[in-house]
C-alpha cells in the first residue's frame, strides 16, 4: 500500500504487507488528518489569544475582559490536561512553552510527512511493554497490573513513534484505531505521536515525588493531574488531550466526535 491523503504519505507497515485501507477506512482517515491539523490550529490561536489577553490584562483587567473575554477555553484545558493553576504565575509562565510546542506540532503536520498503518506493533513497542510490565512488578503493583502492560501491547498501543532502524520517526498508527474510533478521535492519536516527532515530547511517568506510578496517559490518572504529575508541558496526552478539548470547545462540538 502506498497512498497520498491529505498530502500525508500513508504505507503499510513491513509487518502487515497485505494490508489495504478500504474506502471507509481512508475517508476516515482523511478526515482525521484535517481534524489534528485544525487541532493543532485552534490550539494556537486560543493560546496566543491568552497571552494577548494577559498582556492587555497587565494594564487594564476590564478590557482585557471586554475585548478577549474571559479565556475559558484555554484555563479548562490547562487545568484539566496540563494540570496548570492560570491564578499562579509559575503556572502561568508555562503557557508560552506550550503554545511554542503547539506551534512545532502545527508546522510538522501541515504539510507533508510519512504515516504507517498496521496492526502489529514494531520491536521497540514490544520491548517497552516488557519493561513496564517488570517495572510493575519491581514496585509491588501484583501480576494483575503486570498483564495489562503485556496485553495492552496488542491490544490498546493507539499509536507509536519508530525511534531506531532506517524509519525513524516515522508515525504509526494502529489499523483497528482507524476502523473503530471516530474521526475526532484519531486525530487525537496523530496529534499524540506527531508531539513526539516534531515537539520532543514524553509520555510522563513519574510523580511529582520523584516515584513511578504508571505513565501521563489520560487512561492512567491524567485528567486535573489527579495524581501529581510534573513536567506535563512536555506530556504528549496533555497535547493530545488538551488540544482536543480546546477545538471542541472552540467549534461548538459534540462530545464523541
């Protein structure tokens, strides 16, 4: 397989050679990829309008208000993925780091780069799968939460980012993604991995006691940073996450989309 959408150049992965993308499946994708890049759009814009307001705010809090409103959008989606408090200015300060990676993610996926679709995951997933699975093991959490890691290789990896061999960076997405998420919801994915490509993201893994405690995925404890997670303006869930929410709040959205 070897297709152009969106002006994405989307292939098979060496693993799944016989796989094809149906004409669902490619509409959806296609749509996806125009959703991550408005994502990433109005991700921007709603930030650099923040920093507008609070620039405006410094001299006169009321026009501020009056002219650029009271920037809900963007203190929903900074305390609730970036666990960010907009009333602390440490916090605060944050913000620009955050819309300059909004602004790489933006430049990176608009314009041409190389997606991969299969269904098996790579080498390097495996292995992290593994590691996290003794990890779990080596900090008491039982061979229930264990399993999860192994299981979650086949079964929940959404996405990934090649991080060796002759592909590095290439974008991967998992091909049952594709076929049972909605299209709002891949984009989610893409937004995800392409932080990690063209922002240096992480996927956060350590509380803000310096001990482990799963991963900064919204699955595992992200959403208000409920389990005190630090360093999340370099999370690629909060990105992901927090970015969905700001273009769903901004074009009056439906949930589920």
């Amino acid at each position: 397989m070897d297709k152009t959408i969106e002006k994405v150049h989307v292939t098979n992965w060496s693993g799944d050679p016989f796989l094809k993308l149906g004409s669902t499946s490619k509409a959806k994708l296609a749509m996806a990829i125009r959703y991550s890049r408005q994502i990433v759009e109005d991700s921007c814009q709603l930030l650099a309008q923040y920093e507008h307001a609070q620039i405006v705010a410094s001299v006169d809090k009321q026009m501020s208000k009056d002219y650029f409103g009271k920037q809900t959008i963007v203190k929903e989606a900074m305390e609730k993925y970036f666990g960010l408090d907009l009333k602390q200015p440490a916090d605060k300060a944050k913000i620009a780091t955050i819309r300059m990676k909004f602004g790489q993610i933006r430049s990176g996926i608009a314009g041409p780069f190389d997606l991969v679709v299969g269904y098996i995951h790579d080498r390097d997933d495996v292995k992290t799968g593994i590691k996290d699975a003794f990890s779990t093991l080596r900090h008491g959490k039982g061979l229930k939460n264990a399993w999860k890691h192994i299981k979650f290789i086949r079964e929940g990896t959404e996405g990934w980012v090649s991080s060796s061999g002759t592909h590095v960076g290439r974008i991967h997405l998992n091909m049952d993604s594709i076929e049972t998420y909605s299209e709002g919801k891949i984009a989610r994915i893409i937004v995800h991995e392409a932080s990690h490509k063209f922002a240096n993201t992480d996927d956060v893994d350590l509380l803000d006691d310096g001990t482990y405690d799963g991963s900064g995925y919204k699955w595992d404890g992200l959403k208000h940073n409920a389990k005190g997670y630090v360093g999340l303006e370099n999370n690629a869930d909060s990105y992901a996450w927090g970015g969905r929410l700001m273009w769903k709040r901004k074009r009056n959205l439906p949930s589920g989309v």
